[in-house]
C-alpha cells in the first residue's frame, strides 16, 4: 500500500510518500519521496491555493496512493491563520477525494503521538524519529517534509494495530 501523508500550509506544504512491504520497520514502510510544495507569499491566496492544489493532484498521480494522510488544523492564537490554513486543507481534501483516495485525518498531537510516543513532540524530534523509523541516513528537510512522512506513517501504524485487533478476534 502507498501512503501519502501532507502537513497542510498555504506558505510551506510539506509530503511524503511511503509503501509498505516486507520491510521489519515502521510498520514495514519505507520512503518513497518527501519534500515540499512552496508558494510566493506575493501571490494572492487564490493563487497559492491553486498551486498547492496542483501539487498534490501531481503527487496522486504521480505515486497512485491508495490512503492519504491529512494533517488536521491546530487552533492557532490568530484566528486568520486558523482559517487560512484551512483553506490549504480545503484544496488537499478537495485533490484527494477527486483521485479516489481513501483520506485519513489526524490531528497534529496524534500523529507526533504515534511517531514520537509524545503527543507535544518538537518538529526536531519528529524530524529524528522519522529518520530511525524509516532507517534513513539524513532526517528529511526541512521539517515540514519531514511531518508529511509522519502523518503518512501515522497512517501506516495505525493500519497495523487495526490489523492486529481484527487478527486477535
């Protein structure tokens, strides 16, 4: 299975794409492609949410994921950041739903919860955590990369304890 994780931002979109496999790790995950969909703060947000939009739909067709996994809004003490990144999510969801994608949402402090074991994780330990998961050499930069692999490995993790459940019934 292919798991596309986005942390949502309408300035910096982080992603990763992870697979599952015979790997012994992660839920036997491995890393596929993470980085991040940027967008010029002098653009209107119209325009931002169209690229970001873009981005994903070209990802989805790109890596053909079956799940994807979604970050979901913090409240923020700015109300406006709030609703603009919702915006972001909105054009996300929106990019998923029309690939068929099955779409997971986890709220920040779960997915730091099921990768760090810390539901207040810093994005440095997300960022390490990641790294010794998945085995890597180099943690994925910049950090909102690194927390697309994380809510894609959320995703994953949670999928094995499902499992695991349903197997032990």
């Amino acid at each position: 299975m292919i798991v596309l994780g986005i942390d949502p931002g309408t300035a910096v979109t982080g992603y990763g794409v992870v697979r599952t496999g015979g790997l012994r790790h992660a839920g036997g995950a491995e890393l596929l492609e993470c980085g991040v969909i940027r967008t010029s703060p002098t653009q209107p947000l119209a325009a931002r949410l169209l690229d970001i939009y873009e981005g994903v739909r070209e990802l989805l067709a790109r890596h053909a994921p079956q799940a994807m996994a979604v970050e979901d809004i913090f409240y923020a003490k700015n109300v406006r950041t709030t609703v603009v990144l919702g915006h972001a999510r909105g054009v996300v969801l929106l990019a998923g739903q029309q690939a068929g994608v099955v779409i997971h949402e986890y709220p920040p402090a779960e997915i730091k919860k099921a990768v760090v074991g810390n539901g207040t994780a810093t994005k440095e330990q997300v960022q390490f955590m990641v790294t010794k998961l998945l085995r890597l050499k180099t943690a994925p930069q910049p950090a909102d990369a690194a927390d697309g692999v994380a809510a894609a490995l959320t995703c994953v993790l949670r999928a094995d304890v499902m499992r695991a459940i349903e197997a032990a019934r």
